[in-house]
C-alpha cells in the first residue's frame, strides 16, 4: 500500500512536471531527502572516526613524519602544505571537517597563489599574498601546474593516513583524490634545461676559470656539479672522507642527508675533475684541519639549518644562489630555466646522447628506482659507472688550459 502510494505520487508529479507547473516538495515523506544529522550543532560530526578526528591537518603532518620518517626535504614539504591549506581556511580546522568541496577550492586558490609568496610578501598568509599579488602594477608569476599539484599531492598523503587512523570515516574517499591541475600540451616545458655548448663556454671560461688563480669553492662546486650529476645539497655536504677509493676507483660517497633512500650512493671521479688536481685540494684542505670539501658553504648551511626546517633547502643555498643570480646574469644567460641544477641536467643529457642506459643513469644521479635491489649498492657495478661517465662529452666546454696549467703546477712542486 505504501509503495503504491509512492509511485502514485511520482507518476503524478511527473505529469505535472511535463506540462510545466512547478511541482513543489514531494508530499509523502519517502520521497523526501533525509534530515542532515545534526551532532551538537555540528552537522559533520558523524564525520569523527577516531581520536585522531580532531586533530589539525599541521598536527597530522606531524604524525606523519614521525611514522613514516621521510627525507627532511619531504618532511618540510609536509608542513608548508598543511600550513598553506590552513591559511586558506582563515582557520585551525579539525581533520574531520575538510571536505572535497574544501580541496577543490585550495586548488583553485593555489592556481592564483604567487610563487615564493611568503618570501615576497612576508606576514602573509596565502589569501592575503593573492590579494596583495593583484594589487601590483606587475604581478609576480603565480604557482605552475607542477608546483600546484605537488602541494595537493602533499596534502592527499595527509589525508589518507588522517582517513587510515581514525581521523574520518575509513569507508570514505580521500577528499583530495584526484584534485590536481590538468596541464595542457601548450604549457611551457620543462622547469629546468640543460646548459648549451655556448652556456658551458660562457660558464666555464675567464673571468671565472683563469688558469693564473686557484681553484676556489666555486669552481669546484661547478665542476663536480657538470662531472657527477650531485645535487646542490649533496655536494654542499661531501666529507673529505667521502671521497675514497672503492675497489680502486676514486668516489664520491654520498653519505649525508639526502632527498630519499636512492639518492644515498656512491658516484665515481670522473678523470677530468682528477687531472684539475681535486685530490691536491682535498689535501690542501686537510692540512687546514678542514673535515668538509666545501667548509665554508657547508658553515653556512649548518648556521641556517638551526632556524629552518629543511636541511635539502638551506644546503641547497649560498653556491647556487650566487650562480643563479650573480654570474648566469652576468654572462647574459637569463632563461629562467637554466640554474645551478641544470648541470645535473647536463649531466644527463651527455649520459643519454654516449648511449648510456636509463638504468646505469639512474644509479650515477640518484634517481628513483622502483626494484627490489636499489637500497643495495653493488661494488662490481663501480667500474660500469665509471666506464659510463667517462664517455661522456660536453660541446662548448673546453677545460684543457686549465689541466695544462695544473700540471704545470704539480711538476714544479715536484721539482
């Protein structure tokens, strides 16, 4: 009977509807949508799963962090994403309460956030950093599509351990699956390039390299960076005692902090960065009672690190910034592109045009590898890798004055 009376009342507000008339509430109560439960006043409470329900998205971060132990530089990507989506809330928000409407909506505010913003307008949070964005006569470049989705990224790995331990239903979607910027094939490439042949040769030549000076900080910094493929990070970090022989080939053992588990690896000397007399530096160093290749770049990240968050960021300073923003400038190289990290792009492109393979390329750069075996460096590979980095060759980059003159050097000591 009830059914019937149902499905009266649908076929006659159908009709209805079909001749145009506004049709109104339904009146029998099944056709109704179901009251919103209502907890204290808090329609989303029936949303809280767990003690953890309460919880901010900041304090989930760091609940995160603590469990699954990241790199610093993941860790501190951690925080910054859950305190940018808190500024966009204009509050401290309960896990419990952030919902998909809430994440589509971040995504939109990211897609008009400036880059850098909370350097370039300090004090700030995000919203404001937008608002004071507009207001210039020449607006700073907002956040690309890339940038964008790594910090949805971030907050979707939030939420789904927040949905995994009691912080919202666990039957329920992660509100921030799925929620990324659609980058078109017209967007403008890739964030960073290889340095040219006439990029190297600007680079590489006087004033900077002179064949009457010293190799300083700088210049070893650039040389090893083209020759290996490090991070800034990484060689900001080398001990003397990380450049060692392994199984009779001079490396570099990347021992320190590092982006993730793949990047902890040994890479070895390429000849050239040997005939410019690296192992006369190290020496020299160690007779200065110096423990790290780069001592004073490395005093400097250490005395910044004390009030940052992320170890990859201020590691990643000081050398780079000065050849980001004093020399490539100079030598007229402004593609923004083109930066202290295009040398490791350097590196990979020259691997790939010798006919190295992706795999042996991988394992030099510390890229991520997927298999069973990449936490595992393999002493019989050493020789392979450095059979692989000596085919390499860089167009425009001529280092032979230099070699001449530091041999030069090296037999005038010896006589």
């Amino acid at each position: 009977m009830v059914l019937a009376s149902v499905q009266l009342e649908v076929l006659q507000r159908g009709e209805r509807r079909d001749e145009g008339e506004d049709v109104g509430e339904p009146k029998h109560p099944m056709l109704r949508p179901a009251p919103q439960l209502v907890v204290n006043g808090d329609p989303l409470a029936k949303r809280m799963a767990g003690e953890n329900s309460h919880k901010t998205l900041t304090e989930i971060a760091d609940l995160v962090i603590a469990e699954k132990r990241p790199a610093n530089g993941t860790a501190y990507e951690y925080r910054v994403a859950a305190r940018m989506l808190g500024e966009f809330f204009g509050e401290p928000r309960p896990v419990y309460t952030i919902l998909r409407r809430d994440i589509l909506g971040f995504k939109t505010a990211l897609m008009k956030t400036p880059s850098n913003y909370s350097k370039r307008f300090p004090g700030k949070t995000l919203p404001q950093a937008i608002d004071a964005n507009r207001e210039r006569a020449q607006p700073f470049d907002t956040l690309d599509g890339a940038t964008a989705n790594k910090w949805l990224s971030r907050i979707s790995t939030l939420l789904a351990w927040a949905r995994d331990n009691g912080g919202f239903p666990p039957d329920e979607e992660n509100p921030a699956t799925g929620v990324k910027v659609e980058q078109g094939r017209d967007r403008k490439g890739p964030p960073r390039i290889p340095f040219t042949p006439g990029d190297l040769s600007k680079i590489f030549a006087a004033p900077l390299f002179s064949r009457d000076q010293q190799l300083g900080e700088e210049h070893w910094a650039l040389l090893i960076g083209l020759h290996t493929g490090l991070r800034a990070a990484e060689i900001a970090q080398i001990k003397l005692d990380s450049v060692r022989l392994e199984r009779g080939v001079l490396v570099f053992a990347i021992e320190e902090e590092t982006k993730n588990d793949q990047s902890r690896r040994v890479v070895p000397v390429h000849s050239t960065l040997i005939a410019l007399g690296l192992e006369a530096h190290i020496e020299r160093l160690r007779q200065a009672g110096e423990n790290q290749l780069f001592p004073e770049w490395y005093r400097k990240a250490v005395a910044r690190k004390e009030t940052s968050t992320s170890a990859n960021q201020t590691f990643a300073n000081y050398v780079p910034r000065w050849f980001n923003r004093t020399l490539l400038p100079s030598l007229g190289i402004v593609d923004g592109r083109k930066k202290f990290h295009s040398l490791r792009h350097s590196l990979k492109t020259a691997l790939a045009r010798a006919g190295v393979s992706r795999d042996m390329s991988d394992a030099i750069t510390g890229h991520d590898d997927d298999s069973a075996g990449a936490g595992y460096v393999h002493a019989q590979a050493i020789e392979a890798m450095r059979d692989a980095l000596e085919t390499v060759h860089f167009d425009g980059l001529d280092l032979s004055s230099l070699i001449r003159a530091n041999q030069g050097d090296r037999a005038h000591s010896i006589a």
